[in-house]
C-alpha cells in the first residue's frame, strides 16, 4: 500500500500496474494508469486502518494531492490479496468524504507538514 503510494509519486505505473491482483491486472493497463494520475501531484498519505487474516487485507487510507491550485483528498477503503509473500491491491471503495478541500489561509496544510497551509503550500 505505501509501496504504491510512492510509486504514484515517483510516476512509477509500472509497479502500480504489477502490484494489481492477478484477478483484475487484465483488466488495468499502463495507459490508464498514466492518464489518470496526469496533473496529480501527491503531498501526503494518511492510513487510517489496515487489517488482515489470512490472504485478504483491507487498508483504510487518505491520500492528500493537487490538481493545478487545488487540493484534494482520496478517502479509500483499499482491499487487498496476498499472492505467495506478497500483497496485491484488488480492489477499492472511494468513500464520499473524498474530493476537493477548502483550505483556509490559517488552517493546518493539507500536505501534513504541521504547519499553516500560508507558510507551506499556500505561499
Ligand atoms: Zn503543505
């Protein structure tokens, strides 16, 4: 999951298409990967959950970008398989909390610096 992550953000599709499950990989391809994440710069990951028994695992995570001036949240309940020693993301529910944030000048950044978005990204 945080592997994935940091291949997003490093533009890496390739591992993104390669960590899909065995199940729904057909269906993914590198062309879609790449033109969805087109413009996305992502600033932070925030995992909220994760559990796992056995070969299933689901991880609950928030992951902060932009898109031009905007900020944006992906809120997502990720599942996950495990294929030999390794986990494979299957499939995902985007929760409705997701979509664009109204970031005030004062309040916390949303990349997670800590610091007020006016001295970090919205400077
Ligand atoms: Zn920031």
């Amino acid at each position: 999951m945080r592997s994935r992550y940091a291949a997003y953000c490093v533009l890496n599709f390739q591992y993104i298409v390669d960590t899909y499950a065995t199940s729904v990989r057909k269906e993914i391809t590198l062309q879609d990967i790449e033109a969805s994440a087109q413009g996305t710069r992502w600033t932070a990951l925030n995992v909220v959950s994760s559990e796992s028994s056995g070969t299933k695992g689901q991880v609950q995570f928030k992951a902060f970008y932009r898109l031009s001036s905007s900020f944006y949240v992906l809120h997502e309940l990720s599942d996950f398989v495990k294929e030999g020693n390794r986990w494979f993301y299957s499939t995902g529910i985007i929760q409705e909390d997701s979509g664009e944030l109204k970031v005030q000048r004062n309040s916390p950044c949303p990349c997670l610096s800590q610091l007020k978005y006016k001295r970090c990204c919205g400077k």
